[in-house]
C-alpha cells in the first residue's frame, strides 16, 4: 500500500479483482474443470497419451526431480525467490493447487517432447518453458499481455478475458503453421471442457430446475 497509496482508483479496483478472483477460483468447480486444462491447451501440440504421460510423472519422484533441476517454481514444493521452502497456507487453495501442477505437467510434458526431438537436457528445458509453460499455460508475461487488459481498469474489466483470449491465439497458432491434427484436438477437447464446465455449473442447473418446472406447470395447465 506504502507504493500506491496516493492512488486510490488503483487501490480500490485492484481490491475489487481480489474478491473477484478469490469468490470465482477457490472453489471445488474450479479445482476440476482447471485441472483438465492441460487436455484442451496442451494435448493438441504433443497428443493425449503424453499428456497423460505427464501427469502420471508429475507424481513421481522422477518428475519431481527434473522441476526440481531445471524448473523448481513449478514443483509440488512452493518457494520463495531464496529457494527456501515454506508452508504457507495459499499453496493448499485449489487454484494454487490446480494452477501449479498445470504449469508442472505443461514443462514435464514439453521437456520429454524436446527431448524426442533429440535435443539436450538443457535446450529441452528452455522449450518447454517457452512452448509448454508460456504457450499452453498462458503464463502471464508483460510481453504477451493485451494492452486493453493493461493498467487498473484494463485489469477489471478483462480479469477473467485473457485466458480466453490466449486460449483462441493458441487455436489461430496452430492452424497458421498446419497443426491441423492438433486444432482438431483442441476443438475435441475444447467442446468436452466447455460441457463440463456447464453440468457444473449452479447457474446452469437453476436454468435446467427452472426450464423443467415451466415445462411441468405447462404441461399441468
């Protein structure tokens, strides 16, 4: 507060994205449609079966050990920028929780990819941070970041927007260089998710009790 303090528009919207961001993402919702991300952004550059191949290794104590090497902030372990770990209480929410193994898997699954490409650890680590991290997880980058959603009221009003936004350059990216295997992928998985998404949805299940009740009281009538 002690940087910004004189502005108070700034203050007050960037309180307003944090009730926004905690009421919308800790939730048990979002913990499941998130933690399946990795299928609709990552799985149409390297296939289903090495995604799934990743997130079976970010659980083991191989895959631990390669974050660990080359990418230790996408480990299950939280760190600081020391290096030291710590047991703060943010790391157990389930964005943190989702959004860490996301990031996770993404690096695990692009570095074996790199590395069938013939590439060496280190060059396999350096495109996966690139392709899979920044290019599939959407990482937030100032370099990458829309200037409509920049400054305090660009923040608000695209807050939940960039990850749409990322998610369809992802999808025009792959048709540009003839990934049309992979933006088939992403449609597949992109319809699967956004039905997903809706059965767990508490507005879309008020919309079907109450579509079914008006149908019912017709039917009565």
């Amino acid at each position: 507060k002690g940087y910004v303090k004189p502005m108070a528009l700034d203050r007050w919207l960037e309180t307003l994205t944090a009730i926004q961001y905690y009421g919308k993402l800790t939730t048990p919702r979002f913990y499941v449609v998130n933690s399946l991300q990795p299928f609709q952004t990552l799985a149409p550059l390297i296939g289903f079966g090495e995604t799934s191949r990743a997130m079976v290794r970010y659980y083991t104590a191989e895959g631990q050990a390669i974050l660990e090497q080359f990418a230790p902030t996408f480990s299950t372990q939280w760190r600081e920028s020391t290096g030291q770990r710590t047991n703060r209480p943010a790391q157990f929410l389930p964005q943190t929780l989702s959004e860490k193994r996301n990031l996770g898997v993404a690096f695990l699954g692009m570095f074996a990819h790199g590395r069938k490409l013939g590439m060496t650890e280190k060059d396999a680590a350096r495109y996966a941070i690139l392709n899979g991290v920044i290019r599939t997880q959407f990482y937030p980058t100032p370099a990458d970041t829309p200037r409509f959603l920049r400054g305090p009221v660009g923040k608000v009003i695209g807050q939940f927007q960039r990850f749409k936004i990322k998610n369809w350059g992802l999808a025009v990216s792959m048709l540009r260089e003839g990934q049309y295997t992979g933006f088939a992928r992403w449609v597949g998985a992109t319809l699967a998710l956004g039905g997903l998404n809706m059965a767990l949805s508490p507005v879309a299940w008020l919309a079907a009790i109450g579509g079914a009740s008006l149908v019912a009281a017709w039917n009565d009538w």
